[in-house]
C-alpha cells in the first residue's frame, strides 16, 4: 500500500485546503423515460482539495512519482488527514488500545472535559507498562502525540515506537489536568506506528484525551469514535495531474483525493 | 535524430509552462455502488510551451521545425526542462502553429510537445 507521501516542510498539504463530504446519489431510468433519483445514505464520500503551490523540483518530482505509481484514478493509498486525530477511539474505549498485562485499568473516571471517558491506570510491578494503540500511519512521518494527564507523582511518559525505534517524553502532572506533547519524525521505513503511554513501576496516572496528529505542534483535541483521520483506500479523483512551473524550482498543482467513509 | 530548437537562452522553454501527466482509467461503476477499474494505457506526458519575445531567427527555426515535424510526423528529442531527462519519442501536438507578431522583431507561439507511448 502506497502512501500521500509529505513536503519536505513534512506538511502533507497546504492550506487553505477543501474538505468536503457528499453521499452517492444513484439514478434509474425506466423505459419510459423516466428518472428516479434517491441518496444513498450509506455511501458516503470524503474529499480532499489540494492545492500546492511553490513547491521544489524535489517535491514535484515526489508528488509526480507517487502519482504515477496510483496510475491516476487506477490504485488506491493511504492518506492521513492533518485536520484529524489519528486516534481511533480517544474516549479510551478499551477494546482499541492495547494494554501490558501487569497494568491495572480503571474506566469512567472524570475527565477534563467535564464526561466520564478518563481511565486510572496502575502499574503494581517493578517493570514499566504500555497502553498503546497500533495504527495503519508510517513511521517516517513528523507526528505530535499529545495527552491530558492528572497526577502528582507521575513516573510516566508520552510513548511512540515503530519496529525497534521509540520515542517519548516524560509526562509532567500537578492539581488538575495537564496537558503535554511530544513532537517526533522518522521513526522508521515501517507502515505502522504504535502511539500511547508508558508507565513506570509502581506509578498510578489518570489520563484522557490522547491525540496524535500530522503536524508540529498539538492542535485542540478532537474526540474520535471507531474511525480516525486515516484513509487507507483513497484515490485520486482525476486521472490528469497538471504542473504549473512559474520558475526554476518552482511548480504548482492541484489535486482531489476522495475516499468511501 | 531532429531536437527541438533551443531559444538563444540556451533552453527550450520559457516560463511558465505546464506539464501534464495523463493516466487511462476506465471505470465501469454497478447500481450498488461497487465498481471495477481498469486501464488502457501506460501515462503520457505533455508540455505546454509558451514563447514570448522571440527574436526572428527564433522564429523561423521554430517554424520550419514544427512545419517539418508535423508534415512529416517524425520523432524529435525533447529535454525535459524540470528533470532533465532526454526523451527522444516526443511529437508535435500543435496544428497550426499560430505566430503572433507583436512588435518589430518580437513574435510570440506556443507548443504542445507529446510524449509518445
């Protein structure tokens, strides 16, 4: 699986961008020359209109090839969209994580926005824990993981790892809700990506609201259900890709992508 | 074999230009909403190459060129001007060639160069 490939500013669009969702109207014609239309309520469509502009002769090329290797309208690929949390599930709905067996989980705890979706997590054990999701987003990408945590005595860190890289950062509570992020790329050449919290010996955290997103910095969190901001069969919606070079080393384009929600 | 005339600048364009990558997909859409895709042929590239303020020796290389490789359908050496890449199956796309002369020894036309497949 091929994926939308980023600029090398690691941005995957520019902006402004167009996000549009529509649903499939479908026609049938009698015999007698009449039409009856109706919407298809459970064909929905998600479009993204990208424009770029200014881009080098590096990034026209990535663009170009990634194209070429869709074959247009032919393939589909992996599109993650920077407006969205990559999360899936952030009300921490603990069939989609995925928890080291020595760790303790509380559910319905007060959260910081005031609902029930916060989770207590203990770790009786001298070896530190994982609660972590597995997500369909390569590892070379530039990502902020972000996380509301509550505690004061916190041993315990933003997690991210790819095959055998990992990163993270040591999470830093007090009275109320915190919230803290770390920001990482180029973990690996791996397509997936595990994202979430490490917890050391014997330490107990409260934490909601976990975001990963394509960006630089933490945008404001965005609840999620069973889907998240990752497209795993987009296309393009145009089988030409048209260049614009206006200067040496300078090329603008414009693209849809569109994918079945 | 024939090669575009290059401009006294030395290059075969100007700014800007357009590029087109063209791919084939057939898409035979069902009542359901599924779909089968397919596809014809393998992509083509396209140059749309406008030129302004052409001394008349430029233009009638140019001409002569393009009154030759449309007469006679031949195959001509295109240098890509983002990549570089030397491509020699190209052809004129461009009937007529339409010059505008615009002032005392300035003239203006455009090209459309295909990449054939």
């Amino acid at each position: 699986m091929i994926v939308f490939p980023a600029l090398q500013s690691h941005a995957i669009v520019q902006l402004p961008t167009q996000c549009t969702t529509n649903v499939r109207v479908a026609e049938v014609k009698t015999v007698s020359n009449h039409s009856h239309s109706y919407v298809d309520a459970t064909h929905k469509y998600k479009a993204w209109n990208l424009v770029f502009r200014h881009l080098n002769d590096v990034e026209r090329a990535t663009l170009t090839n990634f194209y070429l290797a869709a074959e247009g309208r032919l393939r589909t690929f992996r599109f993650l969209s920077p407006f969205e949390n990559l999360h899936r599930h952030s009300d921490l709905m603990l069939a989609y994580w995925t928890a080291d067996p020595q760790l303790l989980i509380q559910g319905s705890q007060t959260d910081a926005f005031g609902s029930l979706s916060a989770i207590r997590i203990s770790n009786p054990t001298a070896s530190a824990g994982r609660f972590v999701q597995l997500l369909d987003a390569p590892g070379w990408f530039r990502y902020t993981s972000s996380l509301y945590v509550s505690g004061s005595q916190l041993d315990c860190r933003l997690y991210a790892a790819s095959v055998n890289e990992s990163t993270g950062t040591k999470l830093t509570g007090g009275m109320g809700w915190t919230r803290t992020s770390v920001t990482f790329s180029g973990l690996s050449s791996s397509l997936s990506l595990q994202a979430g919290i490490e917890i050391g010996p014997f330490s107990e955290v409260t934490i909601c609201g976990p975001q990963l997103e394509v960006s630089a910095a933490p945008s404001t969190y965005k609840q999620t259900d069973h889907r998240n901001g990752i497209y795993v069969h987009c296309r393009f919606d145009n089988d030409t890709l048209t260049w614009e070079s206006e200067a040496v080393n300078s090329h603008s384009t414009q693209c849809v992508i569109i994918t079945r929600i | 074999m024939p090669t575009l005339p290059l401009l006294r600048s030395g290059s075969s364009v100007q700014y800007p230009f357009v590029t087109r990558h063209k791919c084939t997909t057939e898409i035979i859409r069902f009542i359901d909403g599924s779909e089968q895709r397919f596809t014809q042929a393998g992509a083509t590239r396209t140059w749309k190459i406008s030129l302004s303020d052409l001394m008349p020796e430029e233009v009638i290389a140019l001409d002569a060129f393009a009154q030759s490789n449309l007469a006679n359908n031949d195959r001509f050496t295109f240098h890509d001007p983002v990549s570089g890449d030397v491509l020699n199956q190209c052809n004129l796309a461009t009937a007529p060639i339409e010059i505008e002369h615009v002032g005392e020894q300035r003239a203006s036309l455009s090209l459309i160069v295909i990449e054939a497949v």
